[in-house]
C-alpha cells in the first residue's frame, strides 16, 4: 500500500524526507523558491515539482491534474512560511494583516479541495499563541469543520534524538481519529543559557529508561577537519561512524558532500582563535569584541551539548553558535545538515548562502519522520484509500 503526501511550501524538502523515511511517497512539491526546488528535485527526481506561488494556484486545476479524489491521499503537508510571526522579526515590524501571516489560509485552502486523510502543518511555535491565539484559533475551526479532529503543539527537535534544541509547532489532524503526539525519546537540559546546566537523571539512563540528548560530537565528531576556506575533495569517510546517530546519517551514503569550510574575513578569524569551546562574543577581549551583538553571536559550539537553532544564517558567526567547538572556521553545509538531521545521501546545490538557507528553513527530516510514524502507527488497519 502506497501512502502518499504532497508538500505544499515544500523548500528543499526536509519534511519531505521525514515522511519518506516513514515510508511515504511525495506525489507532488510546490514552491516559489527555485533554488531551494532545485535541491528538491535533485533529492526527489520522481517527484511532481511546480515552481508557483502557491497563492496563484488552483486547488482544483492540481487535485485533477494530479486524478486524486478527495480522501485518496493519505496527508497533505507543509510549513506555511512564517516571517510574520516570527520572534526573530522585531515586535514594531509585525501586525496580523501582515501578507505573510495570510499564507496559512492559502494552505487551508488545498485541505479542503483534497480533503486528505491526514493534515500536517508546521511553523514556529509563535503561530500557537500569536495576536492572543486568534491565529491557532482560526486554522483549528477551519480544520474541525472540515470534519477533521485536531491536535497541536510545539515539538523540541532535541526531545526526539536530533542534536539541536530546535522548536516548532506541529496542527496534525486527521478525519477519522483524534490523534496523540509523540512521546519524546531523548532528555536533558535544553536551556538556551549553556552556562547553567544540568544533566537528566543518571540512574534512569543506567538503566535505560531514557536516552540521554544527542550531542554536536555525536553527529558531526566523525566528519574530517578543515582550514576556514577549505573543500573536502576527497569524499570518502576518513573514520568510522563513532556513534549510533553518525550510523544513521551515513546509510546508504557512499560519500561525503557538501563539506566546504566558508572562508572567514580577517577579524572573524581572529574571533575565532582567540575562542574556546562554549565561549562566544562576551569572552572576547576588547579589541575583538564587536560593538552589539546578539546572544551567542560569534560562539563555538558546544562538543557535548546540542547546538541551538540552526537558522540560514549559519554562514555567518555573528548571527548565532555557529563556529566549530574546535577548528577555527564556522560549520560547513554538511556539518549543518547533521545537526538538522539529514543523512548524507542528501545532497545541496547552490551557493553556501543558498544551502544555508535551505537548511534553516526547512524541518529537520527526523521530526517529520517521528509525526509520519505516529499517523502510520495510529491508523494501520486502513488498506485502501
């Protein structure tokens, strides 16, 4: 039995390879990004890409086109794009009338056209609670008369086996049962403040109750060094996997790409070396130290720890945590893909900017996955559709 999901906002596909990891199969990708579409179809040749806003498509011209009934497909997923409601764009510089926060109801617009099995919509966790909730408040009346049952929350990636302490808010809904979030596998301190921390509980690991979170050294510890500027040409691994998750992220991958080192200007450089592990802009003498900067701009990560939220603007350190814990040059493309949890059989095209852009802005693949399992394992009687 085939399941099958169309991604609507789809970027490169990170939520994408979620729900194929799952064992979904993509009929269909919609973006007004073609660089990041590119990527998408690199990954996904078998896949139906249309390079459209999707506001300036017909929800009926697709569906037939495409010869679904409605209740043939099994979800209908994607992330609205979220500018508008995210915290990282100053309080004065959003309103609710604001064009990008309108871009849910386009979505909601092919639910109803399609009328899936399964609906999953993704965005920051700001959406739940955002102009006193009226937005969450308006996608889950629209969905429940539909006929849909919803549920939802927001999800911290490192609560299910992801090495970075990612949040995103999650609508699942689905026409014929109320179903549950996933229980999360992975514990620990996921406070942004890594100068006070505390480990989970030792005797519950001990004896295997919990799994401790997954660190940067357990996804990226594996990879070669590099100078700041430097390509790996070589693609093969080096090393062998060290851990269960640098394991996973190699299956089925013959070889390393996308591992360039960004070259650094002068004084990012020498931010860089005059930084230990953890330490960022506050640790730099005065005539390093930049005259404003935001928290954790220009910090090393931690080995040890999870990285904060990879944003698409990992390219540049004074943006975020985004220098190696060790080697004097920020993360390269896989690096970050790792961290976001895509294996290393998917493969970015592009400039640097452009990959980086696609990795921040995209759902890590195995938090799609783990939402995908939970729809496969809620509903396994269902033999046709």
């Amino acid at each position: 039995m085939t399941h099958k999901i169309i991604d609507l906002f789809a970027g490169a596909g990170g939520l994408t390879k979620g729900f194929h990891m799952a064992g979904f199969e993509s009929v269909c990708a919609i973006d007004v990004n073609a660089k990041a579409l590119a990527t998408y179809k690199h990954n996904y040749p078998k896949t139906k890409i249309i390079h459209q806003d999707l506001r300036k498509l017909s929800p009926d011209d697709l569906r037939l086109a495409l010869d679904l009934r409605r209740e043939e497909l099994t979800a209908l997923i994607g992330g609205p794009p979220c500018q508008g409601f995210s915290r990282n764009i100053p309080a004065d510089y959003r309103y609710l009338n604001d064009s990008r926060n309108q871009l849910y109801q386009t979505f909601l617009e092919f639910v109803e056209e399609f009328k899936p099995l399964y609906v999953v919509m993704e965005n920051v966790p700001e959406i739940l609670k955002a102009y006193n909730g009226i937005i969450s408040k308006e996608i889950t009346e629209k969905l429940e008369s539909l006929g849909y049952k919803v549920v939802f929350s927001s999800l911290n990636a490192a609560h299910y086996g992801i090495p970075q302490t990612r949040s995103r808010a999650f609508f699942i809904a689905s026409l014929d049962h109320c179903l549950h979030f996933p229980k999360p596998t992975h514990f620990g301190d996921i406070k942004s403040d890594y100068r006070n921390t505390k480990s989970c509980n030792q005797l519950d690991l001990l004896e295997g109750k919990i799994s401790p979170l997954v660190t940067v050294r357990d996804a990226i510890g594996d990879l070669p060094p590099l100078d700041a500027g430097q390509d790996y040409d070589a693609e093969v691994y080096p090393f062998p996997p060290q851990t269960t998750y640098q394991t996973m992220m190699r299956h089925q991958s013959t070889k390393i790409v996308n591992h360039v080192a960004r070259a650094l200007s002068p004084i990012q450089f020498s931010r860089a070396r005059a930084l230990c592990e953890g330490q960022d802009a506050r640790d730099l003498p005065s005539e390093l130290a930049p005259k404003k900067h935001y928290s954790g701009a220009y910090g090393r990560l931690y080995w040890d720890k999870p990285a904060r939220t990879i944003t698409r603007w990992l390219f540049h350190p004074g943006s975020g945590r985004f220098f190696h814990p060790t080697q004097d040059r920020t993360i390269t493309i896989r690096e970050a893909a790792r961290l976001h949890s895509y294996p290393d059989d998917f493969h970015f095209l592009g400039t640097y900017t452009d990959m980086a852009s696609q990795i921040g802005e995209s759902v890590p693949p195995l938090l799609g996955k783990v939402i995908a399992s939970s729809i496969l394992q809620a509903y396994p009687q269902k033999t046709e559709y």
